[in-house]
C-alpha cells in the first residue's frame, strides 16, 4: 500500500505532511512512500533525507495517485481531480467551511480523515494536530510580539536608565494561549490573561498569569473544551468591559477562535486608540476575522501609532519543528487504523472507535460531517 506526501502549494506554506523520520516508520509499518519532489525543502527536508531513508521521490501525478494521500492544507479541486477514487486522504479540510470540497471528495468516491475533526481526549491526545499546530503557534506569536515591541520586555536597570517590563494580554486561553503566556514571561513581561470559560482560570494561574475577571452575564464553554458563541448582549457587555483594560497594556495577543463561527471582536478601535504609541497587538485570529476591529488578514500595520500583526499562519515560520509534530499525529492516526501482514500494510476504518468515527468527514461516497448550529 502506497503513502503520497505531497508539496503543499499555500501561499507562504513552509511546512511538510511527513518527515524523513516519519516516513522511516511508515516504512517499516509495510507501507511505501512515495514523495512529491521538494515537498520538504522549505521545513530543510531535502529530498536526499527521504531516499536515505527508503522513500521514493516521483512526480506530482504519482504522489496524489497513492492510496493514502497527506496534505496539511485542504487540496485544491484540481487537486482533488489527481487523487483516484477509492484513496483515503488525510489532511486539514476546515470542514466547518460553507463551499462544496467536501461534496466534491464524496463524489470522487475519496474517503476522508479531517484532522480539524480529531476528538479532544485523552486517548486522542497524540492525533490531535489541531492542538499541535496551535502549540507553536503560540510560541512563535510571542515571539513576534517581542520583534515587534520598540521598548525592552523585561525590567532592565543600567546606568543610563532603567525600563519597566512590558505588560502583556493575552485573550484567549486555549492551547495557544497558554503557551503564549509561559513564552512571553520568559522574556520578562508581566502578563494577564482573559477567557470567557471561567473554568480554565485555574489554567491560567499555573502558567504564571493574574486572570482577569469580567462579569458578562453568561458562561462560554462549548463542546470538547471550545468556547461557544455568546449572545449578542454578552458580546457587547465584554467588549465594554475589556475596552478600558486593554487600554493599559503595551502588548496584546489575541487568539480567540469559535469553530465554524467568525471570531469575535474584543480589541475596539476606541481601545487601540487608547493604547500607548508602540504597543503591538498580534491577532491570531487574523485567519477568521480577527479579534481586533483593525486587524488586517496576512497584513501587519500600523492604526493609531498601535502596530496591528495579522500573520495567517504562525506554524509555517517554524517548519522544521511544525512539520515534526504533524507528522507523529498523522503517524500516530495511521497506526490507529493499520494492521500489518506478511510485512504489508493495510487500513481498516473501524465506524465503532470513536476517533476514527469522528474524523472521518466523507467515507464511501457520502459526506458524513454535520455542521452543528
């Protein structure tokens, strides 16, 4: 049974699906991989790692024929249109979206994993892409939080002068958020954090954050650990209460995402224009919306003296790293549903693990994903 690693072709995509490392374990699973050529160039996976260790390196037609298929990015149609009926693809689909792709793979007759689809729990834990990714995004935000920043980020004291360390917010405590806040206040910030789930305090607390409170009348936990959409009423209540907050912080980074729904607005232009000239905000909602009334998509500018980050895709400027961790939750998912004989591989899509059941967006023709709500 054949496995294709294809090239992603996103604009500023660095990362890979698998690594040398991983297709080295794939191989010895029973599978053959075969690579698109140059498809890890970009994370520093030349293809000389590939062939060293047992993969094959063949032509675009001849990667996207095998029976599996791994993209990171959802495919293009024409993409689609190179994959043969009857293959499994496994990839990221953003299943939530409202256009016809998945339709379009059912037709095709190409079952689908979602990696977006992967349940949160504890078993899953080592598919969990989402999770992965969202972890190095968190980092990488920090970090470009600090480039950004015109003043130093910890106290300095010298004998021309002393600054004070930068205050930070962070909005948003999911798996990107709290690794925000340790990365940050490694380089010496003093930071706050705000989630509307009330029960993740006790998180934020432990990664070295004060929580900030606000009383906006409503609850935000969803299914599987999300936040969930807030009424109307509940939207502008926390929009007023954070507006004056915001105003004090020399650094906001805001990673505040609902699935399937546009992020919500919680920095206000009336708050950017209250923010000190020099402060950053890095919105890594950008991708949905953005968090900030003025964040602009894949853009970084500057509104009111305040420098407004809009970066799409933080994973990418760390590829090498990125495409490690994906490529594990991808092998780990292949080991869910691989059984070995006679030293081949073959995959077995079991509807009664829950995983399985879950990620499993298209499967023999019919499109099993349900939008909810």
């Amino acid at each position: 049974m054949k496995i294709g690693v294809v090239k992603e072709t996103g604009e500023k995509e660095t990362r890979v699906s698998t690594t040398p490392q991983a297709a080295k374990r794939l191989i010895k699973q029973g599978f053959e991989v075969v690579v698109e050529p140059s498809s890890g160039t970009a994370a520093g996976f030349p293809d000389e790692a590939y062939k060293a260790e047992g993969a094959m390196i063949a032509d675009k037609q001849t990667a996207f024929g095998a029976d599996i298929v791994l993209k990171i990015n959802r495919p293009l149609k024409q993409e689609v249109q190179l994959i043969k009926r009857g293959a499994i693809l496994i990839s990221f689909l953003d299943s939530f979206l409202d256009d016809d792709l998945l339709p379009t793979l059912a037709k095709a007759g190409i079952d689908c994993l979602a990696m977006e689809l992967i349940p949160r729990t504890s078993r899953a834990q080592a598919m969990d892409a989402l999770s992965s990714q969202a972890n190095i995004a968190g980092y990488r935000a920090a970090i470009e939080a600090a480039a950004q920043y015109k003043r130093f980020i910890p106290m300095m004291m010298t004998s021309a002068g002393s600054a004070k360390p930068a205050r930070v917010a962070v909005l948003g405590a999911g798996v990107a958020g709290l690794q925000a806040i340790p990365t940050i206040r490694k380089l010496g910030a003093t930071v706050e954090a705000y989630d509307v789930r009330a029960d993740v305090k006790e998180q934020i607390v432990s990664v070295g954050a004060k929580f900030i409170e606000l009383d906006i009348g409503e609850e935000g936990s969803g299914a599987g650990g999300y936040a969930k959409e807030l009424s109307s009423a509940a939207k502008l209540k926390q929009q007023e209460l954070l507006n004056e907050k915001l105003k004090k912080f020399d650094i906001i980074i805001s990673t505040a995402n609902i699935p399937g729904r546009k992020a919500p607005i919680l920095i206000t232009e009336d708050a950017v224009k209250g923010m000190r000239a020099g402060s950053v905000i890095v919105d890594m909602a950008a991708p949905s919306g953005g968090n900030c009334a003025l964040t602009t998509a894949g853009e970084i500018v500057v509104r009111h003296n305040v420098t407004i980050v809009g970066i799409l895709n933080y994973p990418a400027l760390v590829p090498a790293d990125a495409s490690e961790f994906y490529a594990k939750n991808i092998f780990n998912l292949l080991s869910l549903i691989t059984t070995k004989k006679d030293n081949q591989a073959a995959v077995q899509l079991n509807l009664d693990d829950d995983i399985i059941a879950g990620s499993l967006a298209v499967h023999q023709g019919e499109v099993r994903f349900k939008k909810k709500g």
